[in-house]
C-alpha cells in the first residue's frame, strides 16, 4: 500500500482519534499532517500493521502534547473547555466527506468535556475502546500494552467517565430529536430575555461553564446553581448582550446554537445531561481561537 493510499484510508480515523484526545480540531490536523510527513519515505511493505503504526504514531504525539499543555492550561484565564466541531445543518449531507462523519460519530461535546478529565493513557484506551470499537489486542499492539493493562486502564477510565457518557448516549440515540426541545427553549429565553422556562429544564446543581480563553469577556469562573445562571442570562440580556443573531447548528452531532453580534462576536452553547434527561451542565464558548471551524456557515 503507498503512502497516497494510507492517507486516503486511515487520514479520517487518524484525525477523529487525535480530536478527541485532544480537544482541539486544529492541533489533531497539525498532528496527523506531521505524522504522515514523518512516514513518507518509509518502506511500507515492510509494516505488517500500517493502521497500527500510525495510530501508535498519533497516540505517542498526543500525549505529549497534552503533557506539554498541561502547564498552559493551569495558567488558562478560566475555564479550559474543548474546541467544537461545528456545523450548520445545510453541511450535513448524505455526501459528506467520511472524516468529518468519523469525526462527529457517536461523541458528543459533553464526552469531550469528561475526557479532561482523564490521564492520556485512559484517555487513549478509552476512545480506542468505546468510541471507535477496537477491540483490547489491537489497542495493546497500538500503545505496546498488555491486554491486561488496556482493560486495567479502561475500567479506570470508564469508572471516571461511564455514567456521564450513558447519560448522553441515552438522550442523544436520536439527538436532533431528542435534544432539540432543550435548544429550543435556550433559543426563545435568549431572544425575548425570559428565561425560567429554559431554567425548569435544568438539574438544580446545574452548572455553567463558559470560555473565553482570556480573549473576550464572559464568566471566569463557573456559575453553579438554577438561581445564579438565572441571574446570569438575565443580567447579559438587560445589558444588551444578547443583541444579535441566533444560528441553529451541530456540536458533535448535537443541537446547539451559535450567537452571532452585529460586531462579528461569536459564542456558542451546547449542552451535558444528567440521568433524569435535564440539563446538567451548560457549554458556553465565545474564545474566537476556538470558532474558526465552523462548516457550512452562512455567516461570512
């Protein structure tokens, strides 16, 4: 197989599965594209197991970029949250390319969020395992782990993680239906600035977290509880923040909604659950770094 062909083949996957450690699109390009500069003039007929090699390649990059930015993020005005993959729903198409359709499979934002929570070795089994179904003898010859490592590192992991991902799996099985009603209630609160129906929609330990990156203004902290996000929204809108133009898009194969103001500011929401299918955890990202993929857009 030539190096032409391995792109074509395994660039799709490549690219979903360095996304997704690392919460950035733009790094897991950057990454891939270095990886297959790395291995042009290799003598591919010798590699018994080129997928394999390459994603052990990805994995080995990854880690160290995010044992690299760990020290950025601890000096990160405010909240780190991932960059989203955005999308109107005009750029959803039965022809889409099949790296951004592996790229929005079966992972919402709120999973991508979770992760953060994860060493890069549970991270890397993790999506390996559940995300993208390999099974533990190909993880083990992708992180030259045993078997008995990968399943130790995966129960960790989905010890930390498992409920919550249920949660999501069990409310987005068909997420442009099941979650739209939550989008549309966020939608209407924002344009006409009442927003306790949207609030009754949330758990009563909600939580709002919002980035800014330090390069626009918004919430540092986050903002816990019904009441104190209520007094949130409420205080931007009689401010005349909300003053612009609302987009419904996709964030991982979500609903969610993108803010647009007359001055070219951007933020956009998306949303966690909790069992019960109310609003757990409330995804605001406005760091203008984190919104240049957005496809399909009619905006520009």
């Amino acid at each position: 197989m030539d190096l032409d062909t391995l792109y074509r083949t395994y660039k799709p996957v490549l690219l979903a599965y360095a996304y997704r450690m690392l919460g950035s699109i733009t790094d897991a390009e950057d990454i891939v594209q270095d990886v297959f500069v790395s291995v042009r003039d290799l003598d591919w007929q010798s590699i018994e197991h080129p997928k394999a090699y390459l994603m052990k390649m990805v994995t080995n990059r990854s880690i160290n970029m995010i044992r690299s930015a760990r020290r950025q993020r601890e000096v990160y005005p405010g909240t780190w949250l991932p960059e989203p993959d955005i999308r109107f729903t005009t750029a959803i198409a039965a022809d889409e390319p099949a790296e951004q359709l592996v790229l929005r499979e079966r992972f919402g934002y709120a999973l991508l969020v979770l992760l953060q929570q994860l060493s890069p070795l549970e991270r890397a089994v993790y999506i390996l395992k559940e995300s993208l179904g390999y099974p533990y003898d190909e993880i083990a010859l992708m992180l030259q782990k045993t078997e008995a490592a990968c399943r130790k590192l995966f129960s960790r992991a989905n010890a930390k993680v498992g409920s919550h991902a249920q949660n999501e799996d069990e409310l987005t099985t068909n997420s442009a239906v099941a979650a739209e009603p939550y989008v549309q209630a966020f939608t209407e609160a924002v344009k006409t600035g009442r927003f306790e129906s949207f609030i009754h929609l949330l758990t009563d330990n909600a939580v709002l977290l919002s980035d800014g990156g330090g390069k626009v203004r918004t919430a540092i902290n986050p903002i816990y509880g019904r009441d104190r996000i209520l007094a949130f929204f409420s205080g931007l809108y009689n401010k005349g923040s909300y003053r612009g133009t609302l987009h419904s898009v996709s964030i991982s194969d979500q609903p969610g909604v993108l803010f647009v103001r007359p001055d070219g500011y951007m933020k956009v929401f998306c949303f966690g659950y909790s069992s019960d299918q109310t609003i757990q955890y409330i995804y605001s990202i406005a760091n203008p770094d984190k919104l240049q993929h957005i496809h399909g857009s009619p905006i520009h």
